[in-house]
C-alpha cells in the first residue's frame, strides 16, 4: 500500500501541476476549506495532490471489484459509487482528472478496470462507453453538487442526470458492439442495474457530505 502511494504521489507530484491548469481557477469551489487558503500554500498544494492521488488510488482498487451477470457483459461495479464519493472530496475538477487518470492507467495497462482487466481492448470492448460515459457522470453530477453545496435534493438530481448520460453512451456503444437495437442493448445493460444504481446515489448523497466533513475536520 505504502507503495502504491507513493508510486502516485511522485505521478502527481511531476504532472499534477500542468495538467490541472486547465481544470483549475483560484476561485473553484469556494465551499472547500483547502480552496479558500491562499492560492500560494504549499500545504494545500500538497495536500491537495495527495488527496487527489488517493481518490485515484482508491478508484484503481475498487473499480476493478465486480460481479457478473450471465445474461449481460455489463458486471456490477462500485465505480460510480466512488466517482460520486470523489466529487464531494475533490469537486468536480479534480475528480473529473482523477478518473481521467484512471483511464489512462488502465489503457496503459494496468488492471484496474472492472474484473482486474486492463488495456485498449478493454476500452473498446462492450463497455466502453461506460468507461467514457463515467466521465460526463463526473462533470454533470459534479457541477450541480458544487453550486448547489447545501441541497442534497439538487445533488441527487445531478447523480440522477450524470447517470443518465453515462447510461446513453453505454448502451449506444453496448449495442454498436454487439450488434443488437438499442432497446435491446438498454434491457441487458441499463434495466438490470437501475435499483443498484439508485441504492448508490441515495447512498452518496446521504454520505457524501459527511465524509467530506470528516476528512475536512479541523481545516479552517
């Protein structure tokens, strides 16, 4: 474990700063603590790299943990329950560049897609709009929960949305591969998972902004 930190916090520490830049704006999220500090603290920059390599970290060690269903190549995963646990910990921009690394390790490779699966054939396989839909789930999801920080109603609505999305450009890519209609690519990757996903967004919602609090306590 002390390893695989390490191994992304020297990632962050030499890409972070170039790549965030254009996520990035002094004024972001001004309901985070470590976003009102002033711009120059190294510690918030430091803090903030570490934090956002865990989120990674934590996002390579669980996406690959799934279950399969027989009938569909669509397994069940806690994919989008982490992203929507990133948002509330990174807000939208780092999270968003938290998954996009995720990404990139995965298609470099690693095994950290879902059943510890790894590489472009992956990516271009039944699921992989999934994979890029997640990333619309991120911003959309993300951009409501940030401008609406105190109303978890709202934050449910954005989850709602963001799913939505990932939901459509999963089944369109679902059925390109597999060659079926998009009724029927809707019913064996879509129809299935629709009361676990809304078991996660109840739960992000509700555990979200906890967990932020608790990771926040005692920054001012």
């Amino acid at each position: 474990v002390d390893n695989s930190l390490s191994f992304f916090y020297t990632f962050y520490k030499v890409f972070y700063r170039r790549i965030v830049a254009m996520f990035q704006k002094p004024d972001d999220l001004p309901q985070h603590p470590s976003q009102t500090a002033s711009p120059g603290s190294i510690r918030l920059s430091t803090r903030s790299m570490v934090l956002t390599a865990l989120i990674t970290a934590v996002t390579c060690i669980l996406a690959p943990l799934s279950i399969p269903i027989p009938f569909s190549p669509v397994p069940i995963t806690l994919t989008n329950l982490v992203i929507g646990f990133s948002i509330y910990l990174l807000g939208w921009k780092k999270a968003t560049l938290s998954y996009i690394i995720y990404l990139l390790l995965g298609l470099a490779g690693l095994p950290v897609f879902s059943g510890f699966s790894g590489g472009f054939a992956k990516f271009a396989g039944p699921t992989g709009g999934y994979l890029i839909g997640f990333i619309f789930l991120t911003i959309i999801g993300g951009l409501i929960i940030d401008h609406f920080p105190q109303n978890r109603i709202f934050h449910a609505i954005g989850l709602i949305a963001g799913t939505a999305v990932l939901y459509l450009f999963g089944t369109y890519w679902l059925s390109f591969q597999m060659e079926l209609s998009f009724t029927a690519a809707l019913a064996i990757g879509v129809i299935p998972y629709l009361a676990g996903d809304s078991v996660k967004i109840i739960l992000t919602v509700i555990l979200g902004p906890e967990l932020w609090k608790r990771v926040n306590a005692g920054i001012s």
